[in-house]
C-alpha cells in the first residue's frame, strides 16, 4: 500500500522511535528500495531499551540507521511540564532531525503517525505537522491494528510491541521534570521488566511515591509478586502503590 507513496517520494529521513508504527513504516521504506535513512533521537526520555531496540529493528531490515544524542534537559519549556510540554518536545526532536536529514541530503521528512491517531489529541502531530513532516501511513489509512498485522506478515519482531510513551508522561502534568525524577522511574520501570512485566507504567505521585499498573492479563500476576516488587522498588520509592484497575 505505500509502494505508491515510496515511488513519489524516492528519498526521505524517517523519524524512527522503534515503535510499531516507525518500524514499519522503515521497513516499507527500505523493502520498496527508496533512498532513506532513520533517524532515532536519543534524550533522557527514552529508556536504553528503545535505543537497543531500535539498533536491532535497524540490523534486522539492513536499514541506515543514525542516533542523534540531545540533552532534552536543557529545555526550560519541557521540564515545566506544562500541557504543550509534548508540543515542545517534539518541535525539538523533529528540527533536529530536520536539520541533520537536510546536511545528509534528505530534504522529506516522514514519521509514523496512522489514521488511528488524533491530531486533536496529540499535541506532538501538531508540531509535526507545522513543520511540514509527512506522515504516510495516515495518508494511506493504515490504522493501528493494519499495521500490527502487516508487521507480523512481514516477520517483523515489533508487530506485537506494546506501545510506550517517553518517561516523562509518568510525570503529573504541571509537576517539574528532573534528571532525578526521571531516573527513579526508569530504574524502576526496568527492573519491572526484569521480573517478567510487559506494557505497564509506573506513575509518579509525588517524589517518594508511585502508582504501578498493569494490563488486564498482567494485574492477577502483579498481585501474587507484590512483595517481590516493593522489595524490588524500595530503594527508589517510600510508598508503591498498585492501581487495582487494568490500565487500558
């Protein structure tokens, strides 16, 4: 369905989150022989995980792959945490990857944005699309569930990836970011993931205490392992509380 898409637009920078959406449309990209290179954006908001499976997607496909370190940081308009935070973010991590596709001859830039999305809802495509960034797959229709099955077809290993937002949407909207902050949750949301846990958050309530939850399939095993992971997260929180809830 994009070979169209692919025969118009022959070379392009993708912005690659290693996500389901990003990877295939990389994929696509690379299958349909266009002239393309991803370009992953590395700040304190994506755990080390993202970046390695992103490295792998990358070796898997046999795409061109380059990884743009950016201290996010240094923003004062993100770390306020204010409503467009995610606006602001992604008006940084997109000019980024503008200016370096344009010094690397790719004048296009593509992300992985599907007609599932609502731009209402995201003020992250707002900035993209001020920015002129083109987004394929919700030009072609491709919904989230087309592209996970598309995925699997292709043997893609991240057709079944859950989705994971930036660490810093477990961070109250209005409540400063910090290196500090930050860390906490990403330790802990690293060591959930040692133990067996997939497509959970773990939520910062205020700076000593934090609320996990699970997916439906996963909340009935959280429960018997309670124990294990207060243990597993005392040295980063003084109060875990588990949201009895499924998260959606």
């Amino acid at each position: 369905m994009l070979e169209d898409f692919f025969k118009k637009y022959r070379k392009a920078a993708i912005a690659f989150s290693g996500g389901v959406d990003s990877s295939y449309l990389f994929y696509a990209a690379v299958k349909s022989s266009a002239d393309v290179c991803a370009y992953y954006v590395k700040t304190e908001f994506q755990p080390e995980f993202e970046l390695r499976d992103a490295e792998k997607f990358a070796r898997q496909i046999k795409g061109r792959l380059k990884i743009l370190r950016h201290s996010i940081l240094d923003n004062s308009k993100v770390l306020d945490n204010s409503p467009l935070r995610c606006y602001h973010c992604k008006s940084i991590i997109m000019g980024l990857i503008i200016r370096q596709g344009t010094e690397d001859g790719y004048e296009t830039v593509l992300d992985g944005s599907n007609a599932s999305d609502m731009e209402n809802d995201r003020p992250g495509m707002k900035a993209a699309g001020e920015l002129g960034i083109l987004s394929p797959l919700r030009e072609k229709g491709l919904t989230k569930q087309d592209i996970r099955r598309l995925s699997r077809e292709a043997g893609l290993f991240t057709w079944d990836k859950p989705s994971y937002s930036c660490l810093a949407t477990r961070i109250p909207t209005g409540t400063p970011i910090t290196a500090g902050l930050l860390g906490k949750i990403d330790r802990s949301e690293g060591r959930l993931f040692e133990l067996g846990f997939t497509d959970f958050r773990a939520r910062l309530k205020n700076s000593n205490s934090a609320l996990l939850q699970f997916p439906a399939p996963q909340l009935e095993k959280a429960k018997k392992m309670w124990d294990t992971i207060k243990n597993q997260l005392s040295s980063e929180f003084d109060s875990i509380e588990l949201d009895p809830n499924p998260r959606p």
